[in-house]
C-alpha cells in the first residue's frame, strides 16, 4: 500500500497519474479492515498525555466526518468509471479507515470513548462554532448522498468529486484549527497530516472534474434533458 507520504508526493509530481480502482471490492474491504487495525495500533502507543476540549471534540467530530467519506467512497468505487476518479476512492477507504482507527487509538489514550452515532448531537463547540452533527462543514445532506448512491459512470465520478471536495474542504477547517489548538501533540500532528493531504486531494479533484466534465459536455447531447446533477459545494 502506498503511504500518505508517497501519495502527496506523487500528487504534486502528476496529479493524474493515479492508481487505478480495485478490481474487486471485497479485497479492498479487507485491506480497508486492515488499515483500521494498523491506524489503531499506531495510535495507541505511547504515554498518556495532556488533554483538552479540542482534543476530545476533534476526535467525535472528525471521526463522524471521515465515517461518511469511507461511504461515498464506497459509491464511487461500486458504480463509477473512471479509473483516476476510483484511485481517489480507494485512497479515501484506505487512508481514512488508518485515520479511523488512529483516532479510535486516541481516544482510549484520553480515557474516553467515541459517543454514539446521532444526528443531532452538538458538534464543533470545542472550535467555537456549536452545530448539530449532521451540519458539520461539508457532509454530504440525505439527498445528495441518495443521488451519489444512484448515479452511474461518469454522473457517479463527477458527483463523488463534487461531494469529496466539499467533505475534504469542510474538514480541513477542523483539521486545521486542531493542528494549532489541541493540547496532545499526537492530535496536532494527525490533524496537521489530515489538513496537509486533503488539501493536495482537493487540487486533484479540481483537475478531474476539469477534465470529465470537458469530456462530458463534448459528448453530451443537446436538449433540455441532458443534465448532470451536480450539487453545490456547502462548507
């Protein structure tokens, strides 16, 4: 598996050379598992350490933000076509899960637990910005998740990217302002990490949906029918 450190370094040498979508899902799954498991036993060694609000809210909020990042990569990698956009994907499930699970390492570091999957749990008050969960910075809403789920081919690359660049952006606001604010040096350096890699990813997918969106308009046909849904961008 290629590291985080080799993906941005070949991102910025040639953003289109990507490596091409697994062949099959079931292997990618397995590895995804995998880069869990290695993320946690990365995460969770080492002393216990200084913690704070930010530290803490920054684990439950980010951890629910990358949870819905790993689904819609899922869509992409199940119904998409093109090969660079599926790298992408398989990017986001491989490095995120590792994230996850360095996260979840964390977390027990703090004596603390990740809490329960809600909606309307208050979120971002530890950056002094409180919202409901679901209204974090660059989620994807229950729509725009349905229309990803039900696009295909190059609709589904062109919304995976669409909805990636906004996810990407809304996190690295987060991600940013834990690499400066949080008390556990090890939360500074994976928010740190977080905002330096998504911030490479979002060129990429800038550059992408350049080039199937050209390639999409060239072959489209005319008439009021032919229409992309392409969601705007929240943050």
């Amino acid at each position: 598996m290629v590291s985080p450190e080799q993906a941005v370094n070949d991102a910025e040498v040639d953003p289109t050379n990507r490596r091409p979508g697994a062949s099959a899902i079931a292997l990618i799954i397995a590895f995804i598992f995998l880069g869990g498991a290695i993320g946690y036993l990365v995460g969770v060694k080492g002393s216990k350490t200084a913690t704070s609000a930010v530290d803490v809210g920054f684990l439950a909020d980010m951890s629910d933000h990358h949870d819905q990042a790993v689904q819609m990569a899922l869509m992409e990698l199940a119904h998409g076509q093109d090969r660079t956009v599926k790298g992408f994907a398989q990017d986001v499930l491989l490095f995120q899960r590792s994230e996850l699970g360095e996260m979840k390492a964390l977390f027990d570091n703090h004596d603390t637990t990740r809490p329960e999957y809600d909606t309307q749990r208050s979120a971002m008050a530890w950056m002094g910005m409180p919202t409901a969960m679901q209204s974090m910075p660059g989620l994807a809403t229950t729509e725009e998740l349905a229309q990803l789920d039900a696009a295909r081919g190059t609709q589904s690359d062109l919304l995976f990217l669409s909805l990636m660049s906004a996810h990407h952006e809304g996190g690295l606001h987060m991600a940013q302002y834990a690499a400066e604010h949080s008390a556990d040096p090890r939360v500074r350096e994976l928010a740190a990490r977080m905002a330096k890699y998504q911030a490479v990813e979002v060129q990429e997918y800038k550059m992408a949906q350049e080039r199937l969106g050209a390639s999409a308009g060239a072959n489209a046909v005319s008439g009021p029918d032919r229409v992309l849904p392409m969601p705007g961008m929240a943050h």
